[in-house]
C-alpha cells in the first residue's frame, strides 16, 4: 500500500469520505483487482434527476438484478500512465466515454492529481443498446475502486459511490430485488440502494428478446434530462411514483406476480409515454419492439402469465414463470426482427472476483 500526499491528491476525496463515513484511507493499492457485477432490470422505472452534478435521483426506484448479464473489470493504477486507459470489449475507449470514466475516478478517489488507471471491462451482452451495461458497469468499477483504495465501503455507501457514475448502478450493488431510495438531502446521503429481497426469494425469469444490437442514438441520461425540461406531464411521473414503489414492494414480498407485472408494465409504459411528450419526442422503440409488446398480449390472454418492460433502447424484458418459458421464447422469436432471447433468473451481488476463474463469455 502506497501513501499518498492527503492534502493534495486526495482534498476532494477527504470530502466525500467523510460524507460517507468510512474509516481513513491510507493510499491506493499496487496491482489489479477484478470485479463481477450483474445488471438489473427496473421494475419500478427512474427517469430524471433532481440534482444533475451529483446525480441524484428525481424518483426513487425498484430493480431485479440478473444473472445472465454481467461485467468483469478489472482496474489497476499505474504511475507511469499519462492518463487513464478504458479498454470495453477488448476496444480501446476514448472521447466522452472515457470521460465519464475518469471524471468518476476523479469525484470518487480525489481530483485529477490522481494516479492514472487502466481499466479493462467486458460486457457479455450488447454495450450501450438498453440492457443496462453503464448499470453494471459502474458497479463493477466502484467494488474495483473500492478495493484498490481500501475504502472498506458498505454496501450503501458502494450504492452512493456507483450512483455517481450513473443512477441505475447504485441497484446493481445487491443481488435479487432491490430498492434506490429517493432521498430528500442535498449531499446525497440518503441516496442509496438497499436490497428488499435476495435472489433466491423468487424463482422469476427474465427474458430479454434483443430487437437490435446497435448502440442507442440518445443515452438515457440526455433523455431523461430533456424529459424533465420539456414534457409536461413530468410533475405527475414524479408524484405518483412514491405509491407505485409501496405497491410494488407489496408484491415482491407476497409473491404476487399478477401484481408485480401489471405494475411493472404500468411503470413502464408510464416512463415511455413520459419520453414520447417530450420535446424533441424520444422514441426508444423499433417495429419489433412494438410488435413484441403485442405478441406477449396475446400470450397473456391466451392463459400464460408474461408481463414486458422496456428501457433506453429497443430491447423488450419479458417477465414470466418458468413453467412458461418455452412456450413464450417460441412464439417470440417467431417475430419478424427478434435477432435472439437471453434467459436470466434473479442474479447475485457485485463482487471481487479472481480475474481467471470467472470467465465472462
Ligand atoms: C430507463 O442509470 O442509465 O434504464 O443516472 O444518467 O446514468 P444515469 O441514467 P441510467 O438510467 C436508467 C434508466 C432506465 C430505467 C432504470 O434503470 O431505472
């Protein structure tokens, strides 16, 4: 463990450290650390910020993390590099995505004085098309940094560190069901994720029916910001998401599917009409998109319990029983511009990982 100079290279560190309360840290470590973490799908959406600088969170949130979908990053500092180096998908990074990376190294680890990093991420699912990658993304990267400062973080406090890198991460810490909290503090404090339930509560299955692999033209951040500006309805998203969170934890912990999907779909196409009010309209979806929706309406009313759910991108989470599986991945790829489903159950926790024995494939 090397020392660092506290008062320069970690003054904004201090700040934030002391905001989440660990214990002093004495430098950053030599060497790489591996971190795993899974993305999740909201059942409850969060569209919108009420404070940008600090990404905190307009609504709160609830989430089921994944198994099938995951990042693997490693992160080292390393002295001797001139700035940091982000290579996803065995691609080197550069522009405004790296700097998104390094701006959170900055606001996590203590301003730009810092020792450069490199940072090797593997998604095993589409980057960027609506299934979450910055989610598990920044998970992954805040357990890495975590390790390699020695922060010795709780799990709330990782949620608050992994927030500032993008809203839905802060979820990605936990395994199973999982609630962000709307907090009412300018700081950012009370902004953290806690898990409702582990993964093994509920055996639900997740699929998502990929309609397209190419990355979105509007990110969710920018989108969600023109939304706050521009649609009209916005006030009401924000004020009804509060019953909509207590319903929904109702349901997860009675087990009540029928519940859990009639308010997973309501969020849903709450958030993606709030979008399409927009100015400019922001329209997620492609002709497969829709006409998914409407073939899982059909299974539903034929007697087989499947409820959609769809982010940023054109992408539609199907949630179902097990027992319904087949039957629904049969008639879903049957659509004309489905290219394929992933199957996932509810996943595990973000965690530190040897770099060689979980392979991401
Ligand atoms: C539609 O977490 O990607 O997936 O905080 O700006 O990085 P930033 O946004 P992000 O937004 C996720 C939006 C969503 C809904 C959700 O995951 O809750």
């Amino acid at each position: 463990m090397q020392k660092l100079n506290f008062e320069t290279v970690f003054a904004h560190q201090i700040v934030f450290v002391e905001n989440l309360n660990h214990s002093k840290i004495e430098g950053y470590r030599y060497g790489s650390v591996t971190a795993v973490a899974h993305s999740n799908i909201a059942l409850i959406k969060y569209w919108g910020k009420r404070a940008i600088q600090k990404n905190l969170p307009a609504v709160g949130s609830i989430s089921l993390t994944l198994d099938a979908l995951h990042t693997k990053t490693t992160l080292q500092f390393d002295e001797a590099l001139k700035q940091d180096v982000f290579l996803l998908n065995e691609e080197k990074v550069e522009g405004k995505q790296l700097k998104r990376i390094s701006d959170f190294l900055n606001l996590a680890v203590g301003y730009s004085e810092r020792p450069k990093a490199r940072i090797i991420s593997k998604n095993n699912f589409p980057t960027g098309a609506g299934l979450a990658s910055s989610a598990s993304g920044f998970a992954a990267l805040a357990l890495a940094l975590d390790d390699r400062f020695g922060l010795n973080l709780n799990r709330e406090n990782l949620s608050a560190l992994a927030r500032m890198g993008s809203g839905s991460a802060a979820r990605s810490l936990y395994g199973g069901f999982v609630e962000m909290k709307l907090g009412s503090k300018d700081d950012g404090s009370e902004d953290v994720a806690v898990q409702l339930k582990d993964e093994s509560h509920w055996d639900l299955r997740l699929l998502a029916a990929v309609t397209s692999t190419q990355k979105k033209d509007l990110g969710s951040t920018e989108g969600m910001n023109r939304t706050a500006e521009t649609a009209p309805f916005y006030d009401a998203w924000i004020s009804s998401q509060p019953k909509d969170i207590e319903e929904m934890k109702k349901a997860i912990s009675t087990k009540d599917f029928e519940k859990l999907g009639e308010l997973t779909e309501h969020s849903c196409f709450k958030m993606h009409g709030l979008a399409m009010a927009t100015r400019p309209p922001i329209l997620y979806w492609n002709a497969a998109t829709t006409e998914t929706i409407h073939r899982v309406w059909k299974l539903r009313q034929s007697g087989i319990p499947a409820f959609v759910t769809i982010d940023a991108g054109p992408q539609v989470k199907i949630l179902c029983l097990s027992d319904s599986v087949d039957e629904i991945k049969e008639a879903v790829l049957d659509v004309n511009g489905v290219e394929y489903i992933i199957e996932a159950k509810p996943g595990p926790a973000a965690r530190i990982v040897h770099p060689e024995k979980e392979i991401i494939r």
